[in-house]
C-alpha cells in the first residue's frame, strides 16, 4: 500500500465531505453572520457513522456557551460521543459545551463529535435556540429589512436535498473501516515467527503515537486531533493510555471504559490500529488489578471482536514483581480476551517497567524464553528513553528482538521521567534497528503535557489547532518526520 493512494483516497473522502457539508448549509456558510453548526459524517460503514458538528462563531461578539439541539430518525441512535455533554430523550438530542470549550470569539470554531448507530442524519437543527444555518441578521438601522433566506427558516421541513444524495460509498466491511488506510491494506494482524504480520503473511512495521494519561488528557485525542494523527502524521495505530490507578480507570470503571470504546471508535473510523493500554504503572504487580483487568477485557474485547484493528496490551509496566507473576497475570487475562476475540493479538509488558529486566539487573530475554505466556499470537513489550537508556538496555533489546516477538510501546527521545533534553542519536540507533527488523513502536506521547517528551507545546490542546509543526516540540517534530515515511506494507 503506497502513501500517495492513501492520500488521493483521503483527497477524495475530504471533497464528499465538504460537498455533504455545502448541502447542509447551503446558503449560509459565506454569508452568515450569526453563528452556525454544520453537521458532516466523517465516515460511515453501513452500520454507524461517525458524526461531527464545527459551530462556528460567525457574529460579531463572543458566545460563551452554546448548546446544539437536533432530532434523529427513528433507527438512529448515538452511542459515544465526546467533547460536549448530552442530554434530551428519545430522538430528541441535545449537546452543549463542556467547561473548556464553550467559549467561541468571532471567527473561531469548536468542534464536537458522536459515533450514530444506523444510517439516518440530524435534522431540525438548533444552535442556542435558532437554526444551526445561521443567517444574516438584520441591522437595526437596515431600512430595508431582508426577507429571511430559505435556509434560515426554522420551520423548514427536511427537503430531500438537504439529506445529501450521496451516491454509495464502496461499502467498506463493517470490520476495517475506511479504505486506502494502514488497516484496510493490512486487515487482521498476527503473530508469525518473531514478526508482526498483515493478512498476507507479510512481516510489518506500525508507527505511531501513544495518547498520555486519558484521565488527564482526553481534550488532546480528539476527532480533530486524531485527524491530523492519521492524515497528516500518517499514523498507523494509536494506542489509548488508560491509567489504572492515579485517577484513572479504579476511580470509575464505567467512565474510563467508554472513553476506550470511544478512542477505539475514532481509530478505527481513521483506520488505524489500536492497541488498549492497560497502563498498571505504580503498583507494579498486575495481578492486584486482575479482577479489574478481567472486566475491562471482557467487555472491550465483546464490543469490538468484530473489528480488525484492536490489539491488546494488557500490562504497561509491571515493575517490583517476578517474570513468573506476570506470567500467571498472563495466563489468566488472555483467554477472558481470546474467548471474544480469538485472532486478536495481544501485547505482555516484560519484568522493571518492560525494560526486560535491565532495569533490575536480569536477562528478561532468558528468563521468558525458558518460561513464556502460554498463549501464542502475542508479543512481549519493550520501552526505553533514550536519553535515560543506553548500551546496556540497547544490547539487551537487540539480543530480544532476534530471539522473541517484540513490539516497543513506549518510546522517549528524552529521559525515562519523559523530560529533559533529547538524545536524538540514540533515539535513532533504537530506531534504525526497529526499521531493520520491522519491530513496531508508538511513541510517548500525543498530548501538550510541559513535558519535554509529550509532542505539542503547552496550551494546544486548549485551541484545537494540531495540524503542521508549528505547535511541536523538537521531540515532536523529530517524531513525526519518522511516522510520516512511507510504510512497506
Ligand atoms: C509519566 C507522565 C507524567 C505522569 C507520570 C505518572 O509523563 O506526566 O505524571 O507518568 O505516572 C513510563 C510510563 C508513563 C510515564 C513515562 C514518562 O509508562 O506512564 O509517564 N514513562 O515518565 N515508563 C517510562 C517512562
């Protein structure tokens, strides 16, 4: 799969996605002067589709909050959807802005999303009380006052030309999501031999980015966001940090499950693999959280068996805790999984924080060679900062990928605290040997943390704007340029 098909079939989505959007508010968009809310499908596979509204400030003063009403046909449903709050009943549905995003200054725009369950699209749409098309409000000293332009009319009934006639989509499989992306040339991945291999049996590389914390940064893995991760960066997976402890998924199981089917909704509408982090950090032992993990697992791997694009990474980094505990966590997650989900593959954090023992002294490579996970179609866990990291975990880790199936999860060009300065170089001899051998890795991590290893300088979130490189930290711009080469598929 070439990256120039890639991009003409993104071209071509983008130029359906505006003429669907152009349908919708017609008429309005060049000339309004109130705000609007244009409602566009991202993506759609026959069964759901992932819906997005831009409200834009096309007044003269600052709306402080905004509030977005609609009405969905019957069969049509929602059943995630982020960076607002949802209320209403029935077909009725109402979003309206969360703390961070309410506030829009003219000529600004913010953008909420929601994955549909059936094929219908919102109509009678409100933003604040008056129709989502906007218009062009009279002045008071306008002598001659405008007759209200079709568009603007509240009571519109929904006209067929305003449910856009697009002609059918080349229908994707429910299961890999749009075409022309990492997921629909590779499909279903597995393990064979030490390689990460597509459904061909050809051995692969992914490159990709690691959100941080989503218990403290889901306002930076956004529909936005994730658009310009995969269109711009190129990435082939995402993979979804979710905390256990430190406010994260124990703090409230219900909550930090749909932010996951969510992300996961999001990567697959982009056509990105996923990988589930289930990131146990501190305690250290993964079998505290076992019953947590069997939960979790089982009611990820029910929801989204049917996709292609999951894998499964059920322990960030045991630490303080033996090979052969983490290896009886192992044994008694994988089959909750593989019950579900058979062919998925799933990922095993090694001993001291996955650095396969080094950090302790050990030869983890040894060790798990004499004693692996039972299961097979998985792969053992790496991750070193390479400024914190050098010859003793680097010749560990080549030693491991010539030995063991490998795929490095966590990856800083800075110290292993994700801060400090760079050391590209060593960076590169990682990433060298990673290219060479086709071991896949994401990178720590896709938000505006002020550390120096999250990619985004401080306070991008906040404005919604990710695209290009003027908004990166050197480790983010270093990062990106080795997502964006061409992949080998
Ligand atoms: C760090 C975050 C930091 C957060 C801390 C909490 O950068 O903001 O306060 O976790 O535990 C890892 C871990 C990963 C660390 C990262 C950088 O998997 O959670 O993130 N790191 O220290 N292993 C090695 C480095």
């Amino acid at each position: 799969m070439s990256r120039n098909l890639r991009n003409v079939l993104v071209a071509g989505t983008v130029s359906v996605l505006a003429a669907v959007s152009l349908a919708v508010a017609v008429g309005s968009a060049s000339a309004a002067t109130t705000p609007t809310a244009t409602f566009t499908k991202v993506s759609e596979w026959g069964s759901g589709f992932e819906g997005r509204y831009t409200i834009t400030n096309g007044g003269s003063s600052t709306m402080n909050s905004w509030q977005v009403s609609f009405t969905l046909p019957s069969g049509t449903g929602i059943s995630s959807h982020w960076d607002a709050t949802r209320s209403g009943s029935g077909q009725q549905v109402v979003f309206a802005n969360l703390s961070w995003n309410g506030t829009v200054a003219p000529g600004a725009s913010v953008v909420f999303g929601f994955i549909g369950t059936g094929t219908g699209s919102p109509t009678g749409c409100l933003l604040n009380g008056q129709p989502c098309a906007g218009g062009t409000q009279p002045s008071p000293s306008a002598s001659t006052p405008r007759p209200p332009s079709p568009s603007a009319s509240p009571s519109r009934p929904p006209s067929p030309s305003a449910s856009p006639s697009k002609p059918p989509s080349p229908s994707p499989s429910a299961s890999s999501g749009p075409t022309g992306t990492p997921v629909a040339a590779n499909g279903q991945l597995r393990v064979c031999g030490r390689q990460l291999c597509n459904k061909n049996g050809k051995a692969i590389q992914l490159r990709g980015m690691s959100t941080h914390g989503i218990q403290w940064y889901a306002d930076c893995a956004t529909a936005g966001s994730l658009d310009v991760l995969a269109n711009e960066w190129k990435a082939d997976v995402l993979r979804i940090s979710m905390y256990i402890q430190e406010g994260g998924y124990e703090t409230d199981p219900r909550r930090f499950t749909d932010l996951v089917h969510n992300y996961i909704e999001l990567a697959t509408a982009r056509g990105m693999y996923a990988i589930v982090d289930w990131h146990m950090l501190d305690p250290g032992d993964p079998n505290v959280n076992l019953a947590r993990a069997k939960t979790f697992f089982a009611e990820i791997a029910e929801r989204h068996a049917g996709k292609v694009n999951v894998l499964y990474e059920i322990a960030n980094e045991p630490n303080e805790v033996s090979w052969s505990s983490i290896k009886s966590y192992a044994d008694q997650v994988i089959p909750v999984i593989r019950q579900r989900d058979p062919e998925a593959v799933v990922l095993v954090g090694t001993p001291d924080w996955s650095s396969l023992s080094v950090s302790g002294n050990g030869n983890g490579v040894a060790t798990i060679t004499a004693n692996p996970v039972t299961a097979g179609n998985l792969m053992y866990v790496f991750h070193f900062y390479a400024a914190s990291h050098g010859n003793a975990y680097y010749n560990t880790f080549a030693q491991a990928v010539d030995t063991l199936p490998m795929f490095v999860t966590e990856f800083g060009t800075q110290q292993a605290t994700g801060d400090g300065p760079n050391d590209f170089t060593n960076a590169q001899r990682y990433l060298d040997l990673m290219a060479a051998k086709k071991v896949s890795w994401t990178n720590w991590n896709y938000s505006d943390d002020f550390r120096s290893g999250a990619v985004f300088t401080t306070g991008t979130c906040a404005t919604g704007q990710y695209g290009g490189t003027g908004r990166l930290k050197p480790a983010g711009a270093w990062v990106r340029d080795r997502i964006r080469t061409p992949d080998d598929f």
